[in-house]
C-alpha cells in the first residue's frame, strides 16, 4: 500500500541526517490518537517501508 503525505504539513525539526543503521522509525505521539486518518503516523510508517524497519510509536502520559 502506498502511503503519501501532503508536503506542507512535514516540517523537518532537525538538520542531522536520519541515521541508515537504525533499527526502527521512532513516533512520538501526543494528541492524535489514533490509527487510521493520522497523517503523522503515516509519515513515520513510509519512512519505515523505505529503510525496511519497523514503527515503534511510543506515548507518555502524565497526570494532567
């Protein structure tokens, strides 16, 4: 399945070039909740596909 996110909503926080020996695309998430209809999530997945590594999504809660 092919993935694509609209280009205006990447902004790319950091100049440091993404690391080729890694072993997973980390995502943070915070405020959308969900799996389907998350541009963020499916942005992180297609870099995924394209090093061949898996999606660790990781979520902090707090007491607020």
């Amino acid at each position: 399945m092919s993935r694509s996110v609209e280009a205006e909503r990447i902004h790319v926080l950091d100049d440091a070039e993404p690391s080729d020996d890694g072993r997973y695309v980390l995502y943070w998430m915070q405020q959308s909740q969900r799996a389907t209809g998350n541009p963020a999530l499916e942005h992180a997945i297609a870099l995924a596909d394209e090093r061949d590594q898996s999606v660790l999504v990781g979520f902090g809660l707090d007491e607020g």
